[in-house]
C-alpha cells in the first residue's frame, strides 16, 4: 500500500523538539584504528626457516645418495678411502703382470726361425702323406658329384626354356584378342549401332512455332492460349 497520501507531520517538526532516536549499524562503526608496526624479529625467524629447509634437503640428498651407494655395493662414505692392503695388491698386479710380459720376450729371443720352419714343414709333411690314401676316394665321389649336379642343372634349363615358351605364347594370345576386341570394324557383336537417333524435342508442340504463320490468320479454335489469335493480338496492341 502506498504512503503518498500519509500527513508529513515529522519533517515539519523541529529537529530539537524530539528526542535523539538515531541508530548507527555495527558495520558502520570505526574499524583499524591501530596502525600495525613490522615486528623487529620476524626476518630473522624467516631466515632461520629457510636455513632450516635447506638443511633437511641437503641431508634428505645425502641419505639418498648414501642409500644408492649401499645398494650398488659401494663402500660407505665414511670409508670410502683405501685400505694399505688393497693399495699393495693393486700395485703388485703391474708389477706381476710386466714380469710376465720379460719372460715371455726372453723365450722367444732364444728361439731360432730355422727350427721353427723346419718343425712347421715335418708336420706338413706328415699330415700330407696321411692324407694321400684318402685323396682317391674323394676325387672319385667328387665327379661323381658334378655330373649330378650338371644333370640337374640341365633339368632346370629345359624347364626354364618351356616355361618362357609358354608364357611368351600366352602372352600373344592375348595380345590377338585385345586387339580383335578393341577394333570396332571386327568386333561386330558387342559393337556401336550406327543408327540416327531422334532428338528429344522432335514431337513436342513449340517447335517451329514461327512456320507458317500468316500475317491475317483465320478464325480457327486452338486448344493453347499462348497460340490463339486472341493472345497474339493482345500481344501486337499493348504489349509489342
């Protein structure tokens, strides 16, 4: 319901003659009335936080790489220097190892090349008479062999040959019938009618519809109102 029509009896009232009802919301009310002041120790207990992290990452990669080696069965970091024994025992290996390179080079100083050659040829000499005997048989399964392998050979040529006679007459058999079929003079059965076709506007009514026409048509009855005499002369009066 509207209140336009309502006395205005309170603003015609003075200000001082009422009593103070005024009502002031909670959010309306001073707020942060204190400036707030940056605290002396606070970066330092940033600092000391971030010292803190980087410590316990520093260990956390330590005790990473400290299991890592355990598992690849390294020694531990702490003693990861060499014993005195392992230090004697990869010296001697060198030392062991050169000894064994001068005896060897003294052997084969004292070594003569005519006895060497002399050895190498006896043994030749033997391996070849024991195998004289054997030589005959093998020749002999040898040619044996061949004239086998010549036969086959053979076989193979004359079939080879009879296959590409084959192919080849295939082949112009073919090409006959390709060419008998692709000439139109020949191929008769299958081949195109030579007949003149109708057009397909040769019965309809508005072809040659300008033949024949004279200038002073009769009266005639046609059953088309665009050929009718009325329609022509309409045409002639108003429109041409």
């Amino acid at each position: 319901m509207t209140t336009a029509a309502r006395p205005t009896f309170d603003p015609a009232r003075g200000r001082e003659s009422k009593g103070p009802k005024l009502q002031t919301s909670a959010r309306d009310l001073p707020s942060h009335t204190t400036l707030k002041y940056r605290q002396p120790e606070s970066e330092t207990s940033l600092e000391q936080k971030v010292d803190d992290l980087k410590q316990q990452l520093l260990e956390a990669e330590r005790e990473h790489f400290r299991k890592l080696k355990a598992g690849s069965g390294a020694a531990a970091i702490g003693s990861s220097e060499p014993t005195p024994g392992q230090v004697d025992s990869e010296s001697a290996t060198p030392q062991l190892d050169d000894e064994k390179r001068r005896q060897l080079l003294e052997q084969v100083q004292g070594w003569d090349v005519d006895d060497i050659n002399s050895t190498s040829f006896s043994s030749d000499e033997n391996e070849d008479d024991s195998d004289d005997d054997g030589d005959d048989d093998d020749d002999d399964e040898t040619a044996q062999l061949l004239r086998e392998l010549e036969k086959i050979k053979r076989e193979r040529a004359e079939e080879e040959a009879k296959k590409a006679e084959q192919q080849a007459l295939m082949e112009e058999s073919q090409r006959t019938e390709q060419l008998l079929g692709g000439n139109p003079l020949l191929n008769l059965n299958n081949g195109p009618s030579f007949a003149v076709k109708r057009r397909w506007d040769d019965d309809v009514i508005f072809k040659n519809q300008a033949r024949d026409v004279d200038d002073k048509p009769q009266k005639r009855f046609i059953n088309d109102m665009l050929r009718s005499d009325f329609h022509r002369k309409f045409m002639d009066k108003y429109i041409r």
